[in-house]
C-alpha cells in the first residue's frame, strides 16, 4: 500500500494520454529490413525468369534442328541451316529440290525475349554462316551463340553434338 503510486503522477505534464509508439530507429530499421528482403525476392525471380528464358531457347532449338534431321533423313538429301537476315533467323534449305517434302523451317532468334543475333561457330571455333545435315541425320559437332543487342558481352552458347543432337548451354553475362 505504501508503495503503490497513481501511473498519472510519473508522468511529466502533458503526457497524461501518452501511449506506447515505435521510435524513428525502429521504423526505419522495419524499413531496411523490408527492402533488403523484397531485392532478394526481385533477384530470385528475376534469375527464374533468366532460367525459364534459357530453357525456352534451348527447347526451341532442339525441336527446330530435330526437324531439320527429320527432313534430311527422310528426303536422303542435305539439309543445311542458314543464317540470314542479319544474323537474326535460321533457315533451313534442302540440296535437292526433287525430294518430296521440300519444308522450310524457320528460328527467329527475335522471337525470344532478350536475344538479337545469332551466329553458328564450327567445332573448330571457326564463325560459319551455315550447318550442313547429311541424310543420315547428322552434322559436324558446332556451336551457336546467341547474343543481346549485338553485344558478345551478354550471351548465351548452345554447343550442339552433331551425332545425336544433344544440347548443352552456356550462359555469359558481362559481370562473369
């Protein structure tokens, strides 16, 4: 009984209603917290979007030069892949106009987002504007690089085993 006091009377003047509050550190401490975690949240997903982008390309790839060796295999004849427009598009161009089944294909390498040119290199490291499928299916071993804006600085490489058609990619970017 004697100790107990009116919460009123430790109170300096004018803070009656006082009621507890996060300072100014606190907040702003909330503050960064919250922005270091949404930049890792950007980041994650902006890495997905890189991941999901390669994996496309690369799909893409796959199913255009597998109906290319279909075509040779198929036809008996030479099926080249020619780079064209700028180093923009892929075409494919049988060697002989009598087989049946004369198809063009096309990879519009601006139909995927971020990447500007393409260029075909030979196992050799050789730049070539053009692969040649025999009529079994088969070509040299080579490499594509896909580029963005031109720039070799950002890159993406698909190295392509002429034999089977397997495709491993290489991603190079201008801070690696």
């Amino acid at each position: 009984m004697f100790l107990q006091h009116n919460i009123h009377q430790l109170l300096p003047v004018g803070h009656a209603n006082h009621r507890p509050a996060f300072t100014l550190i606190e907040t702003l401490a909330v503050i960064v917290i919250l922005g270091l975690m949404s930049g890792i949240a950007i980041s994650s997903l902006s890495a997905a979007s890189t991941e999901g982008n390669l994996h496309r390309l690369t799909l893409r790839w796959s199913t255009f030069e597998q109906r290319a060796r279909t075509q040779a295999i198929r036809n008996g004849c030479n099926v080249m892949l020619q780079v064209q427009d700028d180093s923009q598009r892929v075409v494919t161009e049988q060697q002989k106009s009598e087989a049946s089944g004369d198809l063009k294909f096309i990879f519009d390498i601006r139909d995927i987002d971020g990447f500007h040119t393409i260029q075909f290199i030979t196992f050799v490291g050789l730049p070539t504007d053009h692969i040649c499928i025999d009529p079994d299916g088969r070509s040299q071993d080579y490499r594509i690089i896909m580029s963005s804006n031109g720039s070799l600085r950002n890159r993406v490489i698909l190295s392509i085993s002429g034999v089977t058609g397997h495709i491993t990619h290489i991603i190079e970017s201008a801070g690696r």
